[in-house]
C-alpha cells in the first residue's frame, strides 16, 4: 500500500505541480524486528491465530506467551545440540536484547553470541532461554503498561486529545486539498480568472 501511495504522489507531482510529499516507510534499524514471526513460530503474527504478544498484555500472560513459544522441535534433551535458525524465542532474542540484558539477567554470558553458541553445542535448556527473553520483554513493557494505566485513570482526557488531534488532522488536510484543487484549476470558487471568465462569456450573450 505504501509503494502504491508513493508511485500516486510521484505521478500527481508530475502531472500537475509538486504539491503532494512521498511517504517513507519507518523501519527499525534492527531488521530481525521488523518483520517478528507469531510466537508458534509461524511467519506472521497474527490475531485470528492467537499468537501475538500484545503491548497490553501483563507480565503474567507475556510468561504464559513466552513459556509455550516455538522453538527447536529436534532439541528435545538439554543435551541435544539446538538450532537457532528459525527459533522464535531466538528470533526475538535478535530483535530486543541489548547487551546489558546479559549483565542483568544472565551473566554467565557476555552476549547473544555467546549464548547462541551454547545452545548450537547442547547443554543449554529452552526454558533458560525462555526465561531470560521473559524478562527482557517485560522490561520492555512496563513503561508502556504503566503509562497506560494512568491514561485509564482519565478516560475524559484521552478524547480531549483524540478531538485535537482530529482538529489539527482536519487543518492540515484541507490545507493539501486546496493546494491540490488549486494544482488541478478546479478551486472554482477561489478562481477569481475562472469566474471573470465565465461572467465575460454569458454578458456577452
């Protein structure tokens, strides 16, 4: 939908005047996020499929969601070599760790490498990995989750700011517009050469 918005503006611009902006697409630097498999290990989050970590969900149902997360089906034993290509809790170990997690939460390690290389070998459990990615979400979480808490103490206030964003989405808007109409000559009511015109053709008459 974004390239097929881009690929409009660029012809709008080139047919009429360079009245329209491209949008660019906002991506994470860290590419594994930007694209997060569903915690069954499928390719895509989805609601219908019920494998999603919600910014909502509190820290007990993130565990419930993490502890039951796809990972290697051959590691079987805590012994057994694993792979990490295609596990979801590794995939998004990649996308939200940060090294200091390592520090915090499981120093025996220096960093996801590290870790990887563990669990390549054998020796190293899921739910240990389960565990240590728990914490690092709901770490993630938890601003998030409070700060919504407060917005629920003041329901009135979150209109209030839903009906100012509107006003201003609404000013903006019809800024473009008259911008377009004027870039397309059919601003006929702001036309003062459309309406001289019209006015000159049926006086003669």
């Amino acid at each position: 939908m974004l390239e097929v918005t881009r690929e409009l503006v660029r012809r709008f611009n080139q047919i009429y005047a360079p009245v329209l902006v491209e949008p660019n697409i906002m991506l994470p630097e860290n590419a594994t996020a930007r694209r997060l498999p569903g915690t069954d290990g499928k390719e895509k989050m989805s609601k219908s499929l019920g494998n999603c970590i919600y910014l909502s969900d509190d820290a007990d149902t993130v565990w419930q969601k993490v502890r039951s997360m796809y990972t290697d089906p051959e590691h079987i034993n805590l012994n057994d070599p694993g792979h990490v290509e295609g596990n979801a809790v590794f995939t998004y170990l990649d996308a939200f760790s940060k090294p200091e997690d390592f520090a915090n939460y499981l120093p025996e390690y220096q960093n996801l490498d590290e870790l990887k290389d563990h669990y390549r070998r054998g020796g190293l459990g899921d739910m240990k990995c389960k565990k240590f990615l728990n914490q690092i979400l709901n770490e993630m979480l938890e601003p998030i989750r409070q700060r919504r808490h407060a917005f629920e103490q003041d329901i009135p206030e979150i209109y209030n700011i839903l009906r100012k964003g509107t006003a201003q989405a609404r000013e903006t808007a019809v800024q473009t517009m008259d911008e377009v109409r004027k870039a397309m000559q059919i601003n006929y009511f702001e036309d003062e050469e459309l309406i001289r015109s019209q006015a000159e053709r049926f006086r003669a008459k």
